[in-house]
C-alpha cells in the first residue's frame, strides 16, 4: 500500500490534520460526496474542509485497503451522533507518491444526511472556500 495512503489513514484516525496535509500533493483535490458538483481544491480549502469533517466524526477507523499503481481505495467507518456513516474513499496518487485527488463514496442516507447538516453548518463559516468549491 501507498505510504501515503498509510499516512493519512493514521492521522485523519487520530484527527491529526498536520500530519494528514503531509500527506497530500500541492494540487490536491477533494470530490464532494455531498453534491457531487463541488470540488474543493487547493492545501487551504482542504485543511478547512478535513478539520471540520474529521472533527465532526466519532470513531472513525479505517479497514479494508486494496489497489496498485496510481490507485488505492481504503474502506472505514465510525458515526456522526447516535448515527452509523461507512466511507468507501478513493485516492489518486500523483507521480511523488502524495495524495493529489480525494473521491469519498458515504453511505448510508441517514448518517450521510446528518453528517451533510453538521459538515455544512462548518464549511459555511468559510463562504470563499464554499464559492471556490461550487466552481467544479
């Protein structure tokens, strides 16, 4: 598995945020799952978007790892509130070994929901990381 990739399964478990940005490529771009036309770029807009989910998350642990070459897909879980939420996350390696695209695949509905009311209610303090994201 991608030490990367190894990397930021430890500290987003651990909500180390400094350690999971070391983890990413300059250019990294995170896919929101939420409304799939949302991609929020950039280390700055990340950071804010990783600290509010990783510190609105409980429990998180991450499972499965599979893949080779510039792909790997790790499985996790944990809940929002009293509410179960299953992540299926995609990551795309640039040519360094870093991080440079995020996809997350959330599931089920009503912990994706709760977690969209609470993450949204974060990121909104943020209107310029918002806008920047509804760009595509």
């Amino acid at each position: 598995m991608s030490e990367a990739v190894d990397r930021y399964r430890a500290s987003s478990e651990s909500n180390d945020i400094d350690a999971l940005m070391q983890t990413l490529a300059p250019g990294i771009e995170l896919v929101s799952p939420i409304s799939g036309r949302m991609v929020f770029r950039g280390e700055r807009d990340v950071r804010i978007l990783l600290t509010a989910v990783y510190g609105t998350l409980k429990g998180w642990r991450w499972r499965e790892a599979i893949g080779e070459g510039s792909t790997r897909v790790v499985v996790g879980d944990g809940s929002i509130g009293p509410f179960k939420l299953g992540d299926s996350m995609v990551f795309e390696l640039a040519q360094d070994g870093r991080i440079e695209r995020i996809r997350p695949y959330l599931r089920p509905w009503l912990g994706l929901t709760v977690f969209a009311l609470i993450l949204g209610s974060k990121v909104a303090r943020h209107p310029g990381v918002v806008l920047r994201a509804l760009r595509g």
